[in-house]
C-alpha cells in the first residue's frame, strides 16, 4: 500500500521503502528546461491529460506538474500496489 504522508514524502508499507521527492511540483517553464521542450509542448501534453498538474488557484489559476504524483504513480505501476 502506498501513503504520501506530505507533498515530498513517499512511504511503501509493503517493502519498507522511503522516497524523498527534493521537489513536489514545477512550473511549466521550469519542467520544459529540464526536459528539453519548449513550454508550449509541455501545455499541450497538460491539455491532452498527459502530465498531472496541480492548480492552487483553482481553474484558470497557474499550473504547475505534479512531480510527486508522476513518482508516485511510477511507483504504483512499478510495484503493482
């Protein structure tokens, strides 16, 4: 079973594995620079459901990727849990 006890903390009961995650969440010009897209790709593959984002102003607010749910959901399909 997997619990996020906080936005940068990962928890696998079953294996006894804890994962740090330094950042939880980027812009959307601070992720295109770390992998090399432009930051209109990266939108579009927000808009085509993609990439996880995270929207604290709610709908219309700025958007940032949810790194810790990408990890998080790795770890899920990498465990089957």
């Amino acid at each position: 079973m997997l619990n996020i006890d906080s936005p940068t903390r990962v928890v696998i009961n079953a294996a006894n594995v804890t994962v740090e995650i330094p950042i939880s969440r980027l812009t959307i010009r601070e992720y295109a620079k770390r992998t090399g897209e432009t930051p209109s790709a990266v939108a579009h593959q927000i808009d085509d459901g993609y990439l996880p984002v995270i929207q604290p102003g709610g709908e219309g607010g700025k958007r940032y990727i949810n790194i810790a749910k990408m990890i998080t959901d790795d770890l899920q399909q990498s465990y089957g849990r």
